[in-house]
C-alpha cells in the first residue's frame, strides 16, 4: 500500500493544526504528522536576542531539504529522526524524534505548498485560510500560552514579519492547494478530504 502524503498549509492561526487534528482523530495511528515549524534552521551561530530579530516567515528560515529527504524516505517505507524546535529559545533542540512510515503522512505549515519539493510528493493540497483578525488573536493566545512569549513581543513580530510574509509567500500558495477551506471545522470540507484519503488507501 502507498503512502498518503497530504499538505496542509495556511496563515498562522488560520486553523490547520483543528483540521489536522481531527485528520489524526478519524484515522487514529495510521496518520502520522510533520511539522515544518521543527525544520526551521539551527542558528547556534547567533545569540537569544539575535535569534529573536530573525524573519521565521521567510522561505530561508526553514531547512526544507531535509524535511524533502525525510518526506522521501517515508515514502521509501524508512523510518527518520524528525529534529525537534524549542519555541522558548529560538533555535532547533538537540532532541529528534522517531517518525516510522504510515499509511497517511500528513505536513503541517504556513509554507509547506510553496517548496515545489515538497507539493511534488503531495497527494492532496489543503489551504486553510481564516479572516486576518481572527488570525492574529488565535497566535496571541497560542503564543502566550504554549511558547511563553509576551503579547508585546508578538505584536512586533506580527507586524514586522509575519503579516508582510503572509502575503507575500503564503497567501499566494492558496492557488496551489487543490482545495480551500475557510475553517479548520467545515464539517464537508473535512467530509471530503475523509473519502478522498480513504480512497486513495484503497488504490483509489
């Protein structure tokens, strides 16, 4: 059986970790899920405050080769060690983790279909988008609570990177996807994408 590889991109807070999790709910440990985020490059050649002017947005800021080879080597049936990236302290950790083939792998990211690498081994294309306003409050609480940033902080980088790289790099790959979801809870969307997967397991 071939492995389902499907992408799942979309703007910061625009719902794709909700459309993702319900993905893995429904197909339980026959889905496993990439994070581009855990592929943003090491940067030990800077300091904390340096790491923290960087542009995270960027294209360059993620080392999507490897995250290619690794896609490549699930597709091989080959199990990789996926890097792990510590939010708190800006840069890569030195833990990896074991990711082992399945039947469906899923990658998870703000760029995932805007690397041709990548969107050649996709069989299916996901954009989530969501309004702007909605966006940004959804990152504010995400951020304050799982990365121990300050809501000042996140303020400075949504208006200085992450909004501009939005439309710049990620809003353009909308028209890349081969469907568009307004939100990560769209019930038919997630319908849709549910049959589609299950037929493509099939042989379909």
């Amino acid at each position: 059986m071939k492995t389902v590889m499907i992408g799942v991109a979309g703007g910061t807070g625009s719902g794709k970790s909700t459309f993702t999790n319900r993905l893995k709910e429904e197909f339980g440990d026959r889905i496993t899920v990439i994070y581009h985020d855990n592929y943003y490059r090491r940067r030990d050649d800077l300091t904390l405050e340096e790491r923290i002017k960087l542009n995270y947005d960027h294209p360059d800021a993620f080392e999507t080769e490897l995250l290619a080879e690794h896609l490549g080597a699930l597709k091989r049936g080959e199990q990789v060690q996926c890097p792990v990236y510590d939010f708190t302290v800006y840069n890569r950790s030195d833990r990896t983790v074991t990711v082992k083939p399945s039947d469906v792998v899923i990658v998870e990211g703000i760029l995932v279909l805007s690397d041709s690498r990548l969107r050649d081994m996709l069989d299916i294309k996901i954009y989530v988008e969501a309004d702007a306003d909605e966006r940004i409050l959804r990152r504010v609480i995400r951020d304050v609570k799982e990365r121990g940033r300050d809501v000042e902080g996140i303020a400075r980088q949504y208006l200085s990177t992450v909004k501009p790289m939005h439309y710049v790099y990620v809003e353009p790959t909308k028209s890349l996807a081969d469907i568009v979801i307004n939100s990560g809870k769209n019930d038919v969307a997630f319908d849709i994408i549910k049959v589609k997967i299950q037929a493509l397991l099939n042989g379909g």
